[in-house]
C-alpha cells in the first residue's frame, strides 16, 4: 500500500478517474427525469373550421381579390384619405406600436449576444503601500510600489443543447409578434376613422332632414295663421303646430352637437387638437353598389395570414414553443470554455518585458443535480404559457371567422333593409303630399298634416341610417379580412 501510494502512476490514475466521474455525473444529469410535462393544446387547423353557408356563397368567385392596403379609398372621399394618411403619419399610438417593435429587436440583440462568444479587455494601474508583517516578499515590505496589469480575457458557452439557440428564436418571434401587433394598431386606427368619418356623414344627412321639416312646419305654421286670420282655422290648430317646433329645433341641436364632437374625435384620432377638427369639411362617400360583398375563395386558408391579431398569436406561439424548449436544455449540463491572457507587474519597468505575462484557460462545466423541482416547475410554467398562447390564438381564428361571417350578414341584411326603406319612404313622402293638399283645400286639419310630416321624417332618417349602415358594413368586412395586408 505504501508503494502503490507513493507510485508515480497513481498521479495518471486520479485525473482520469476524475473526468470519467465528471463525465458520469453529465450523463446523469442529461438524462435527469423531466416528468410528464407536454403541452395539452393543439392549434386549429383553419380549412378544419365549417366556414358556413354565408362565407362559401360570398367566396365562390375565384376572381375575388383580396382588399388592397388603402381599403378606404374605395370610398372615394379625398379629405378620408388625407385624414388616414395624418395618423398614420403622427398618432401616438401608433408610434408607441413603432417603439414596442424596436424594444423587441434590442432583445433580440441580446439573445443573439448570448450566442456568440465573449472577448473583454481591462487595465489597471494601483500604487500600493505593502505591509511589512505580512507575506510580501522582501523586495516590496514596508514600501510603495505601483502595481500594473492588463488582461484580454475571453468566453464562449458551447450551448450544446442549444438552450441560448432557442431563446434567441424566442426573441426573433417576439420581434414578428411585435411587428404584427403594430399592424393591427395601424388597422384598427384606420377603421376607427373610416367609421367615425361615415357617422359624421350621416349627422350632416340626418341634420338636413330635420332642417327640412322644420322649414315645411313653418311653412303650414305660415298657413295655418293665414287661415285662422280669415276664420277657416281655430287657435288650437296653431298651437298644435307651434308646439312642435321647439323639439325639432332640439333635434337639430343635439345633431350639431353629435358632429362637433365628431369632429373632436377625428382630430383625436389623427393626432391633432380639437381646432383641426373645426376644419374638416361635410364627407362626401360613394362606394360602388355590391362593393365589399363578396370575399376572395381562399379566405379560411389565407386569412391567418392577412389578420393581424391572428399573425401576432401565431408568432406568440411559435416563441412559447422555443422557451419550452430552452426550459428542457436548462436539465442538461452547461459546459463554458473561458481563457486570458494578459501581462502584470509589479513597477513600471517590468511591465512590458515577456516574464509579465500571464495566460490561463478555464473550461468549466455545471451540473443540475439537485434542483428542489425548480427546473421542473420552470419547464411546467412555459409549457402552461404556450397552451395559453394556443388558445389565444385559437380564440382568435374562430373570433376572425366570425367577424368575416357577421359582416357578409350585415351586407345582404342591409340590401333587404335599404330595399323595404326606398318604399317605405316613397309612401310616406305620398302620404305627406296628399296631407297638405288637403290641408290647404280644407279637407283636413293640421294634425294630419303634422303626423304626416314627422311619418316622412322618421323614414328619412330610417334611409339614411341604411345607407350608412352600408358604409360602415364595408369597413368592418375590410377590417375582419385584415385591412388587405399580407404578413407571412
């Protein structure tokens, strides 16, 4: 035993003995049990939804295009138009959609950093006092001397199970996430306007049927003390007439109200004061009859490519999936290699000379033995946060069907509407024809003629809510196809 220990194979044997137990206990470690964690959702396939009688009928034109980006041009309204491009130029919003994607790209800068390796120099030059009860040799005890170094030292993590590799891929899908986001602010911007924009429109058509009601009640007003003048009518019917004109003259006001604020709104929107608002002039909308009715064939396939919402899910799920797999590298060992090289001296004179310098190599490897279920309970978090992630984005597909579907309802609904209104208002205007004559022959009284008048306004109204209603149909079918963008 005594010559064994004293052997000089033994100091072979320990060294080796030791990278055989490292290398065990790596293996060990890599095969460490992860648990039965998987995730549990699974992503909808879109062609797998029932898209519905209403989608297939409107897509059964294969010559049906997708929307173009400036959806609302279709409108034909240049003051829109500018407007749109004022936000898009200046919002807020959307500029804090512009810095939310490059706070995403200096992330992802960092990720990548993490994969490549790591070179820092550093100098420093120390004038000391040694002591001279200590172990400092007797050249430098009880004297001051200057102290002078200067290092490159270098890192690079193997990543052999390709942990930083995945965060990096999580981090570039954050980025296209970011980028969709973006997008769909932008969209929604855009539809918050083109709406608001239509309401304004119909405000001035609504203002201007009542504006005309009031001037033919003053009109039989006029008539009406005419004849009570000359005995043909009696006080009561003129202040029956009389009593109706303070609430339209009320209706006309809370009108000019709604489009001042209107108008405030659209300032908002596009970035400005409320004194730009004062400046936007009445709309003039046109869409061409049947625009926006129909939608292109390949809509459940392309759509999860043309809805921002959907894209930016998608891409949420992509990166869960990346950290889920960065979670399960953290089981395995980490092996980093470092080195340095650099020169030290103690005085000014040496310190350039070669028998300064100084280098060393320094791998290192670590080993999760014994972790109290932290890594599990890691990996349990980011599978539960891409099953979140799928379910989002599931939420979101069907939700992107159902606008699309809830939109083609509206349009045929509003053609039926406006068909039934177009008559609706031809009799009335008969009816309100024949009640004045008769007022004016003395066939009737006045309050025929009012109620008339007001059966006429109502069926204005009712015409012009339809047509804008068709307007605004348009807008949301844009909107629930993606504003005609493609991210893929």
């Amino acid at each position: 035993m005594i010559f064994a220990m004293n052997s000089p194979a033994r100091p072979q044997v320990r060294p080796l003995a030791t990278a055989l137990l490292v290398c065990a206990l790596a293996v060990l470690a890599g095969c460490a049990d992860m648990g039965k964690i998987e995730p549990q959702s699974v992503a909808i396939k879109p062609l797998a939804l029932n898209a519905g009688k209403v989608i297939a009928d409107a897509g059964a034109d294969a010559s049906v295009t997708w929307p173009t980006q400036a959806w609302w041009e279709a409108l034909h309204d240049e003051q829109l138009n500018a407007l749109v491009a004022t936000a898009i130029a200046g919002s807020p919003n959307l500029r804090a959609a512009e810095a939310r994607v490059r706070q995403a790209e200096s992330l992802a800068g960092v990720a990548r950093a993490g994969t490549l390796p790591k070179v820092d120099a550093s100098a420093s030059i120390d004038r000391e006092l040694y002591t001279a009860n200590g172990a400092i040799p007797a050249a430098l005890a009880g004297k001051t001397a200057w102290k002078n170094t200067a290092m490159l030292s270098g890192s690079y993590d193997l990543d052999l199970w390709g942990r930083n590799r995945d965060l990096l891929a999580a981090a570039l899908d954050d980025v296209r996430m970011a980028s969709a986001e973006a997008q769909m602010a932008r969209l929604t911007l855009e539809t918050a306007i083109v709406r608001a924009y239509i309401q304004l429109s119909l405000d001035y058509t609504l203002q201007d049927s009542v504006a005309e009601n009031l001037e033919q009640r003053h009109r039989i007003l006029e008539i009406t003390r005419q004849r009570r003048a000359a005995g043909l009518a009696t006080e009561l019917e003129v202040a029956n007439i009389e009593t109706t004109l303070p609430a339209g003259k009320r209706e006309h006001e809370q009108i000019g109200s709604s489009i001042a604020l209107l108008r405030n709104q659209l300032a908002a929107l596009i970035g400005k004061g409320p004194g730009d608002g004062e400046s936007i002039a009445r709309p003039q909308l046109t869409l061409q009859d049947g625009a926006g009715a129909r939608v292109p064939a390949t809509l459940p396939a392309e759509l999860v490519g043309r809805r921002p919402d959907i894209v930016a899910q998608r891409w949420r799920v992509e990166a869960a999936g990346a950290r889920i797999d960065s979670a399960k590298a953290d089981f395995y060992p980490n092996v980093n290699l470092a080195a340095f090289v650099g020169l030290q001296s103690l005085g000014f004179p040496r310190f350039l000379e070669s028998h300064s310098k100084m280098a060393g190599v320094t791998p290192a490897i670590s080993l999760p033995i014994f972790e109290g279920g932290r890594l599990r309970s890691q990996l349990g978090n980011q599978t539960a946060l891409y099953d979140v992630a799928v379910e989002q984005y599931n939420g979101v597909v069907i939700q992107a069907m159902s606008d699309v579907a809830n939109a083609l309802v509206r349009i045929e609904s509003v053609k039926q509407q406006d068909q039934l209104a177009q008559q609706a208002l031809a009799s009335a205007r008969r009816q309100q024809q024949l009640a004045e004559r008769a007022y004016k022959a003395g066939m009737t009284d006045s309050l025929n003629v009012i109620n008339a008048q007001l059966t006429l306004l109502n069926e204005q109204q009712q015409m012009a809510q339809v047509a804008s209603k068709q307007l605004d149909n348009y807008a949301l079918l844009m909107t629930a196809l993606g504003g005609g963008v493609k991210l893929d």
